[in-house]
C-alpha cells in the first residue's frame, strides 16, 4: 500500500467513514439491504438452477461464472419470464467476442428488433458497440476494455430501457411499442464470454394489505385461524385451520412479502389461483423452515418455497424466528419462487386442465389465500406486495 493510501485509511479510520461505507454482497449473493428491497438472484453461483439453453452452446459454471467459447450462436435463458425490472449483470468478454445480453426475449429471437431487446457486448467497430441495443439504438465507444470485468445497469419499465455501464449512463431508449414481458438471456454468439453477479428486482409491485385493518380480504370467522393486525401494523395469524382471501383474483402475477415464525417449524402457506369462497382449493407455496439430518437441502414436509405436493424446495433458506422474504411468480403452467433472494422452485405444471389446482393445471385467476394450518399456528406477514404479469404482447 502506498504512502498516501495509507494516510487516507488512516483517515477514515479516525472519522469513522469506513463503518459508513454500505455492505457489498460477496459475488453472487445479496446484501441483507438488497434482500429486503426484493432483489433476486438469478445465478446462484453453482449451478444452471432456473436456466435454460436455448442451442448448443458450451455454457456452463466455471468458479463462480456463468462461461461460454464455443458452439452454437445461441442464449442460454431464464426459465422465468420478466416484464419491467432492474437488472444488474457483470460480464468480462475476451479480445473480439461478440455478446450479449437479451431482454423480454423470445427462446429463440428471430429479429432482434421485434422479438427482444439486445443489449450487445462487442468491439467498438462492432455496428452496435458494447452498450447498444442491436437492430435498434447504437452508442458511441463506452470504451469496455476487453479481459476486465463491467457491469452493466439495466431498467426496462414500461417502453422505456435505460442502460447503465460501470455506473454511467449510455442510453436511454423508448420504443413505440411496448414488449410486454420475456426472458432474460445470456448470448454466446463468437468468442469466450462470463457472466456473475446476475440479479434482478422486480418493478411495479402494489400493496395488498394496509398495515391497518383487513380491508379488500375476506375472513371466515367461523374457522379456528384467528387473523388480526398488530400495533407494528404486521398481519398475524394463530390457530387453525382457517384462512383469510383476497377480494380480489390474480392469474399471471409476481407476489412479494415477509413473513415471520414465531415457533419452532410451524406450518403455513401462501395458497394462490384459488377457488374463491373455497377451502384452500388452491396452489400451496408451502412455508415450513424444517430440515432433516442438518441438511437444508433435505426439507420437512415440502420446505418453504416448496409448492406442496408438487415440488420440494431445493434448499431451505430460512430460519424460524427470524424475518424471511418470498417472491412467488405464477406465468401461465410456470411458478417459481425465491427466498431471501434465493431460487428454491422452478416447477412447470404439466397437469391436464382442472377447475381445482389441486386436482389439475389451472391458468385461470383465482384469489390469494394465507393459511392458518393447526393449533400451533403463530405467523406474522408483512409488506405484501403484487403486480400481475402482462402479456407478451
């Protein structure tokens, strides 16, 4: 460390700076602040988990790194479709290669200036430089030095995608239409290619429980669940079996909230697509923080995030006692769900129709229900947040 540097820490030291500075998330993971904002990982760091490739490319984990060099020009994609968001990706690209990262994707995109948004990694000859959006928006050189990581800042709200690279930003572009939800996909197209650190927050998500009172959800006082809103302004639920529904029915939608155990793996449930006025006829996104043999990855009874009696949650995350964050996305047969920013579910229903979820594939809106399970029932909700999910076109 050089003198001078040294006098600066010095500095911050005496002053107290340094304890100021924000947490940074070790690589692909989340900040506790960016957990409670609603961000989600979308590479776990491991594995392809929530991915999908879309030709025969070489994509695969390489110390912490999503890698590509060879094969098929081609995208390995998200398995979860996405409409307005922001999104954080870091990328290195060798001398030459050509990229990208493709937004509101199709699998498979045709033409680049119809069926997604491009947001091209390439040389500065390159007609669409790295930063542009091919086909629709070039920039001028962002001067991306080749074999050094970047990150690129995307918000795609509405017709409007603004991009940032390294913090500045590069483009701001509205299209005359708007492309209504999509994948998100990396590109081997020629040349070696990383990615890490990718993360997306949903935009656009809407309160559906005040804080105050039960206003727009139904109760049933004569089940056992007893639902009331404490002086923090959280939702509590005790005993059972009971439940309390929306008003209201969702069928494509992204739902956000915290929940909180107050005992020792109790058992609830966030039902979704319900028949309304029905008993729980509905998808489960189970919550139980249980594990066996210490093992998160061998679950009790589904795990939290689990859709029950379909699919197991692949990790349990969370801790009872403890405030944990669900997101639950319902597109058409796909529900996947993360917690605490974690993908734990990544389930497609390939059921035959049925009017009842818990007999067959439902796609009709229906409402949302919270479960009161047993006696032992004690769960606390808060910041319940929804948006449903438009059509791609």
């Amino acid at each position: 460390m050089t003198q001078p540097m040294q006098r600066i820490l010095a500095t911050l030291l005496i002053f107290g700076s340094i304890a100021s500075v924000p947490a940074r998330a070790a690589e692909n993971s989340l900040t506790e602040a960016e957990i409670a904002e609603g961000w989600l990982l979308l590479f776990d760091g491991e594995s392809l988990f929530g991915w999908r490739p879309a030709g025969d490319a070489d994509f695969r984990v390489d110390n912490g790194r999503i890698l590509a060099t060879s094969g098929d020009v081609c995208l390995l994609r998200t398995t979860t479709q996405f409409s307005d968001y922001l999104l954080q990706v870091d990328f290195r690209a060798a001398e030459g290669t050509n990229s990208g990262i493709f937004l509101r994707t199709s699998p498979q995109p045709s033409q680049v200036d119809r069926d997604c948004y491009e947001l091209n990694i390439a040389p500065p000859d390159n007609p669409f430089p790295t930063g542009s959006l091919v086909g629709r928006e070039k920039v001028s050189d962002t001067s991306a030095a080749a074999n050094e990581w970047h990150t690129f800042e995307v918000t795609a709200q509405g017709r409007q995608i603004v991009v940032k690279l390294d913090g500045k930003q590069i483009l701001d572009y509205t299209d005359s239409k708007k492309l209504g939800k999509g994948f998100i996909g990396l590109q081997h197209n020629a040349g070696k290619v990383e990615f890490r650190n990718v993360k997306l927050k949903p935009l656009g998500l809407n309160p559906i429980f005040n804080g105050v009172d039960l206003a727009g959800w139904k109760t049933y006082p004569e089940m056992k669940s007893e639902f009331t809103v404490t002086e923090k302004g959280w939702l509590n639920v005790k005993n059972g079996r009971g439940q309390l529904e929306t008003n209201d029915s969702f069928g494509d939608f992204i739902l956000q909230l915290s929940c909180y155990s107050n005992g020792e793996q109790l058992n609830s449930g966030i039902f979704f697509r319900c028949l309304p006025g029905s008993t729980m006829d509905g998808y489960e996104s189970q919550i139980q923080n249980g594990f066996k043999e210490d093992d998160r990855t061998k679950p009790v009874d589904c795990g939290t995030g689990g859709i029950f009696r379909r699919v197991n949650a692949r990790k349990v995350v969370p801790n009872d006692f403890e405030w944990f964050n669900k997101t639950i996305f319902a597109d058409g047969p796909h529900i996947s769900v993360w917690v605490n920013g974690f993908q734990v579910t990544d389930w497609t229903d390939t059921r035959k129709a049925d009017p009842n979820p818990r007999r067959g594939l439902r796609t009709e809106a229906g409402t949302i229900m919270i479960q009161g399970h047993d006696p032992t029932t004690d769960l606390s909700f808060r910041n319940l947040e929804i948006v449903e999910i438009p059509s791609r076109w």
